[in-house]
C-alpha cells in the first residue's frame, strides 16, 4: 500500500492528447463551434436542472408534506449514480462522449415529459417521485463521466484550462437565475407547466449536443475487459499522490456536507426563516451568485500555487459556515452565508479541474473523472441517510449542520497536516 505520509511530490503530466482524441488542428477558442454548443448545452441544462430541482423540492416539502421524507428522494438518486459511475467512466473511454450525453438528455426530457402526465392524473406521490429520481441516478452515472471528459476532445491543450473556467463559471447562470424563475411560476402557474418548461429546456440541450462534430476515438490496441479497464483505471488514480489526496479530501466533505446542506436548507427556510417559495429561491440564487463571482474571480486569477491546499482550507471554511447557516434566523444572514458557501464550492472545483487535467493521462481521464465523481459523491446517499435519520429522531437541525460542519473542517485539516502532498503540491 502506498505511503500517504512519504510520497514523493508528483510531476505534472503535460497537456498532450493521443491522437484521434481531438482534432488535429483545432480552432482558438472564440471560433470553436463545437466549445460553444456544448457550452450553450450546459448553461441551458443548468438552468432547467435549477427550475425542476426548486419545483421538485418544494414539492415534496410543501404539496406532499413530506420533509422527513425528502431525503429517500435524494438517496434514491444518489445510490445508481454512484453504483454505476465507473462504469460509466470506462464507457466514456470507449465511445463518443457526445453520444452518451446526447442518450442521457434524450431520455431526461421523456422522463420529465412523463413526469408532467402523472402530476395530471393525480398520481405522482413521494414514491413516484422517489422512483424518477432513481431513473435520473442512473442517466447521471453515464452523462457525467461523459461530459467531463468531451472537452479535452473538442480544445486545445492550449485552452483547455481557460475552457474549463469559462465552462464552470457561465455555466451558473443557469442556477442564478433558474432558481428565480423557479420560484416565480410556482406562484403564478401550476407544477405541470413549471415541469413541461423544463422538459422544453433539455430540448433544446439534446439539440445542441447532436449538432456537435466530435473526432473519432482511436483504439489503443486490444480491447480489454471492461472490470480489467476499471481496476487499471482504479491502480492508476490510487498510485497518483494528487488524484489519491483529491479522492480523500472530497470523500470527507461530501459525507459531512452534502446530506445537511441539501436537506438543511428548505428546513431552515420552513422552520427559522418561515418563508415560502420565494424564500427558497432566495437562498439557492444567492448559492448561485457566489459560485459565479467566485468563478469569474478564479477565471481571472487562477490559482497556480499550492491549489491542494487551497482546497482544504477552503473546505474547512465551508464546515464552519454550515454550522452557522443551521442557527441563522435572519433572511439577510441566511442569504449572505449561502453566497459565501457558493463561492467556497467553485473555489474547490476550479482547481480541482486543474489538478485531474494536469495530473491525469488522455486515455484515461474518462475512468479518473468517474473515479474522483464516485470518491467525491460515494458517501452521499450515506450522509443523506444519516441526516434523515437524525431528522426522524426529532434531532433540531439546529444541531445537525453544525456537528457535521465542524468535524469536517476539524477532518480536513488533520489530513493537511499529516499528508505533504496536501501541503506542497502546486
């Protein structure tokens, strides 16, 4: 087993692509008509990705009554996402990224589309909802790796980083403004229009997606088995000091965050802020606006020195700020320490990009994308379960975001301190 404490501090792998990976010559960034549809694609599917989670939320919490429940819903899309997103990762090294996505988009608009019709008939429960979640899990193990790994394909070694920042940071437009949107046709129209819009809006996603002219991937010899593919893939991103901290530090956060932000906040807006929709969209846009200046901010100067240990103190920011949002009573305080937590989240995934880019070989970055996905978000059907455990036991939220807050921040700064690739990579 590797020595985390001793290893060596890694080297960069240079921003080379095999050949057949992407265009021999590929045009500047500003005339890359592919970049520009799959960016279209991804800022249009943020934005209906905000306005069906606010409707699908507030849903669940206000028309089925059903909060202590929520969290079922959340599971049920987090368990097949993490169960198969490896091998959606080894799918993506094999296939036409475009074409998994463009199969993931397709089925998401006759879901929603399906969606709409049973809200019709009165049929649509928490056990419905639970089901499509399910459904939506297992498109998300496929489109993910997918997406994640189509832009090395489609850019330049040379605009690659900056692609990425553009791509992180406009791509919140979307969930500034989706959650808005969301939150005003919830008072002006019924859940099956606020549905058939968003299903309309992955439309014209699918459209973009089948527009784009991907290069054929070329085979790198024998093709393999898949479980053969996947342990290579596992061997590599185990024995990459980088790539091993990235998959721990996010491990750690996702088990302590993910599960009492994501069922924390429409509990503190009912119970604390007593507010309504509106106040949801509030909360989840001001989330939105710090990701986007933090964006904007790290697009401009990007971080060069030392990112992995940016990541840890920012995260560790972040757990105290989620203690203090779980005793906020006041709109403005809440909506302040939302963009503050939104700005965290980009700040860690900016340099996380640029760290697997740099760090990772071309004809695997599709496996170490669905790897570091999986080590990230693996533990969040647990840290759901565990907050919605705690929750049917009548523990106060109160409670709850500032116990997993703070053991995370205590957490991740003993790992930078025990680890020296944490501390001295750049």
């Amino acid at each position: 087993m590797t020595n985390l404490i001793s290893d060596p501090i890694p080297v960069p792998i240079p921003l080379a692509v095999p050949a057949g990976d992407q265009l021999a010559h590929p045009p500047s960034l500003l005339r890359n008509r592919n970049f520009f549809l799959v960016w279209l694609a991804s800022v249009v599917g943020n934005f209906a990705l905000a306005v069906a989670t606010i409707a699908e939320t507030w849903f669940v919490v206000k028309t089925l009554g059903a909060k202590e429940q929520l969290g079922l819903v959340m599971i049920a899309g987090s368990v097949p996402r993490i169960v198969l997103m490896l091998l959606g990762g080894v799918v993506a090294d094999r296939m036409k990224r475009s074409r998994i996505i463009l199969g993931s988009l397709g089925m998401r608009v006759l879901l929603m589309f399906a969606l709409v019709g049973l809200l019709a008939m009165g049929k649509l429960d928490i056990w419905v909802m639970t089901g499509f979640a399910f459904i939506y899990g297992s498109l998300d193990a496929f489109f993910w790796p997918a997406r994640d790994a189509l832009l090395p394909s489609l850019v330049g070694p040379q605009d690659l980083t900056r692609a990425n920042s553009i791509m992180l940071t406009t791509n919140q437009i979307g969930l500034v403004f989706g959650p808005v949107l969301g939150g005003a046709l919830l008072a002006l129209v019924s859940y099956e229009w606020v549905f058939s819009i968003t299903g309309i809006l992955l439309l014209i996603g699918v459209a973009c997606i089948a527009l784009i002219r991907e290069p054929a991937l070329v085979a790198n010899g024998e093709r393999r088995h898949v479980l053969h593919e996947l342990k290579e893939g596992i061997q590599y991103a185990l024995s990459t000091p980088v790539l091993r901290s990235l998959m721990l530090i996010y491990a750690i956060a996702n088990l302590l965050f993910m599960g009492p932000l994501g069922l924390g906040i429409p509990i503190v807006v009912t119970d604390h802020l007593k507010g309504e929709a509106s106040t949801l969209s509030f909360l989840q846009s001001a989330f939105a606006v710090g990701m986007v200046v933090g964006g904007t901010l790290l697009t401009i100067y990007p971080p060069l020195k030392k990112r992995l240990l940016m990541i840890v103190l920012v995260i560790a920011a972040e757990g105290v700020l989620l203690g203090l949002q779980g005793h906020s009573y006041l709109l403005w305080a809440s909506i302040a320490i939302q963009f503050l937590l939104g700005f965290g989240v980009v700040s860690n995934n900016v340099p996380m990009m640029s760290l697997l880019q740099q760090y990772t070989d071309r004809d695997k970055i599709g496996r170490v994308m669905s790897l570091n996905t999986v080590a990230s978000m693996g533990l969040s059907p647990i840290s759901y379960a565990m907050v919605t455990a705690l929750l049917s036991l009548h523990v106060d939220i109160g409670w709850i975001m500032p116990v997993f807050g703070l053991t995370m921040t205590v957490l991740v700064l003993a790992m930078a301190a025990k680890v020296p690739t944490i501390r001295q990579v750049d």
